[in-house]
C-alpha cells in the first residue's frame, strides 16, 4: 500500500519540479540575454543570485524528485 502513496506524492512534487525547472531556465535565458545585452548584466546578475542562494537546495532537491517522477531510477 506505500507505493501507490509514494507516487501520488511524486505526482504533487512533480508539479513544483516543473515550476522550479521553469525557474531555472528562466536564469540560463537571463545569462544568454546578458551577454548580449550589458545594460542588464546586473538586473539579471541579481535575479540569478537572488534565486539561486535562497532556492538552490530546493531545487536540487526537486530534481531528484522529478528524476524519481519521470521513471529513471524506478
């Protein structure tokens, strides 16, 4: 009976995975668009600081999540 409980609880926390995974994509776009763009260098030099040193244990520990949601290590 754990595990069909352990999948619904993959299922809640898949869903914040794929938030924080949009999150990360949004600081890797900030840094393509900062090499193009110097003017916001340091706007987006702050968002990708901001974010990653209050969020970065978390996220890492959803991609260990969403890698167990996905199927890899079942």
């Amino acid at each position: 009976m754990s595990l069909p409980r352990r999948r619904q609880n993959h299922w809640r926390r898949g869903e914040l995975c794929i938030v924080e995974y949009v999150e990360l994509l949004v600081i890797i776009l900030s840094g393509i668009i900062r090499r193009r763009n110097q003017d916001l260098r340091f706007f987006f030099l702050s968002y990708a600081f901001s974010s990653m040193s209050f969020k970065v244990m978390y996220v890492y520990a959803n991609a260990y999540c969403f890698m167990i949601f996905s199927g890899s290590f079942t």
